[in-house]
C-alpha cells in the first residue's frame, strides 16, 4: 500500500473526527467511545496495512 494512501486515510480520519467531535452535540461519554473506537480501528487498519498483523477485513 502507498504511503501517500495512508497518509491521506489518516488526514481524513482525523478531520472527521475533530469536526464529529466539536460540531456534533453528543454526551461525553458517547465522544469518548467513539474517538477509542475509531482510533482502535485505525490502529488495527494501520498493523493490516502494515503486514505486521494478518486481518481480514473485506469492506464492500
């Protein structure tokens, strides 16, 4: 996978995320949860891009 893709997917990622994050009225503890569940997703993303982990994951 090209760096230049994962850079782009993590740019993204975040813009989105601080924009749910400041313009989207939400409890607390609801932002908390989402924000661990995309980073835990990211995360696990970036070690299957990686080829450290092997996941497989199909989005369609």
């Amino acid at each position: 996978m090209p760096i230049i893709t994962v850079i782009v997917v993590l740019v993204v990622v975040g813009l989105v995320l601080y924009l749910v994050n400041n313009y989207i009225p939400m409890a607390r503890p609801v932002k908390t949860v989402l924000n661990v569940v995309v980073v835990l997703m990211l995360c696990l993303w970036l070690l299957n891009a990686f080829g450290i982990v092997n996941i497989p994951i199909r989005l369609r």
